[in-house]
C-alpha cells in the first residue's frame, strides 16, 4: 500500500552539508528525510513549473523535457513512489499509465514530481520504518531556542509567490551561511 506525501521543507543537513528533503504524510504526523544530489535540490527550491512550461529564465529544465515527450509517445507520467528501502538507501519509481513503473533515483523522482506538480507517494512498509513524528523533526518555532528551525524555515520556506530566482538565492544563502553550530 501507498501513502501519499506532501514536501514539507528543504533543508541542510547539518554535519553532512546535504540538501535533504523533508516528505510529510498528507493524512498523517509522521515525515521522511530523503538525501538529495545538489542538482536535484536547486530544481526543488526552483519549484514547479510556470503556467508557460518553462523556468523563468527561459531554459526550460531537463526536467521539463520528460512529460512533454511522455506525451507524445501517447503515455501519462501519473506519479512518483518511492517504493522500498534497501540497506538505508531509498528506492523509487515512475509509475505511469497502465501501470508501468520505471526505476529511478529518489532525487530525481521527487525533483520531476515538484516541478510538474505530480503526487509524490510512499510504500506504506517504508514510511513505518523510517517516519518519525514532524514534530519532533520541526519543532514549533517556539521550541526553538537556537533559532536554528526558524531560519530553516525562513531559508526553505519562504513566501510561496516568491519568484523562483528569489527563493534560489534565499537557499542559496541559507546553505553557504549556515553552519553546523546553527543546529545544536
């Protein structure tokens, strides 16, 4: 079985220095840190795709290029799944019309499935292994004593009509200020 999932933050890892995605269930309290590749993390902080099909800078995205072509071999992209976890790396496929499924890597379903507005969904048996409560990942700003989650918030989360440029260089920011001392 399936659970569908929402993003719910980009962050930096703290001794890593590595994006990770933070999935939440979208009828539950639990969420999912999933590593991502750099390249997939801009196109995630990017965001979706503008009504025009294209980023504002006029290249589209290689991206951006998939569900056009899926398209016109006759095929519907419905969703992303991240499907199993195997000595904690995590597995995920596109899953299209008629039930085929193609294996992918994790970061690049999720960064296709942000910028096309696709569902993002996640095997049942994985989300009960590795869930853990959003609360106790992001805990409300007022229990934030180092101001570590607010500027998290603030670097990854800001005003959802921000041009994507702006919220590029908000993460942009973020990532080359931030230090492993902000999380303590």
């Amino acid at each position: 079985m399936t659970r569908t999932m929402h993003v719910l933050r980009l962050i930096v890892h703290a001794r890593s220095r590595q994006p990770v995605l933070l999935l939440g269930e979208a009828d539950g309290d639990r969420c999912v840190p999933v590593f991502l590749r750099p390249p997939q993390a801009e196109v995630i902080a990017v965001g979706p795709r503008s009504a025009e099909g294209d980023d504002r800078a006029g290249t589209p995205l290689t991206q951006d290029v998939l569900l056009p072509v899926v398209a016109a071999l006759g095929r519907v992209l419905e969703r992303v799944e991240i499907s199993d976890l195997v000595d904690g790396v995590y597995t995920a496929e596109l899953v299209f019309d008629g039930g085929t499924r193609l294996a992918v890597r994790p970061s690049d379903a999720l960064s296709l499935a942000v910028r096309e507005g696709l569902p993002i969904g996640m095997a049942e048996h994985v989300l009960d292994e590795v869930g853990q409560a959003v609360d106790d990942v992001l805990p409300p700003e007022g229990d934030d004593t180092t101001g570590a989650v607010a500027q998290a918030r603030a670097a990854t989360a800001g005003p959802a009509d921000a041009p994507p440029e702006q919220q590029m260089q908000e993460f942009r920011e973020f990532i080359d200020e931030v230090s492993p001392e902000d999380f303590r």
